[in-house]
C-alpha cells in the first residue's frame, strides 16, 4: 500500500487540505484504489508557500488547490501507481 500524506498545518488549513482530502477520499474510492492507496495527515511538509502541501510515498511532495486536486491525483498518483 501506497501512502499520501496532506499536511494539515495551519498554512495549508487555510489553503482548504480538508477539502482536498475529501475530495482524494472520494477520487479513492471512485477508482477502486482502495487497496493501494492510502492517506493520512501530516504537519507541516516544509512548503508552505505553495500549499496545500501533498506528499507522495516517494517523498515527491506536490501543490495542490481545490481546483487542481482531480488533475493531480490522476497525473502526479495514479500514472504513478
């Protein structure tokens, strides 16, 4: 199993990771990746700047926005599987 982290901190809280992680959860579970892929939540992944900061399981970590979320979950998470 893969794992994405999402930062909650207080930069990316404010950016909408809650609503991103909705958004990866249902994305999940649309394409049956349920048995590959997992998310868990994680302080501050030192990219504050460009939040909301997404970490993939080989450390890549990605910007991503409400609005970008589906795009990169299919070209930075799935073409990576």
């Amino acid at each position: 199993m893969k794992t994405i982290s999402i930062c909650i901190g207080s930069a990316c809280h404010v950016k909408g990771s809650y609503e991103v992680i909705e958004v990866l959860k249902k994305l999940i579970v649309e394409q049956s990746l349920q048995s590959e892929l997992e998310i868990t939540a994680a302080f501050c992944l030192k990219n504050c700047v460009d939040a909301v900061s997404v970490k993939r399981w080989d450390g890549k970590v990605l910007s991503v926005s409400r609005e970008n979320v589906s795009q990169i979950f299919q070209d930075e998470i799935v073409a990576y599987l």
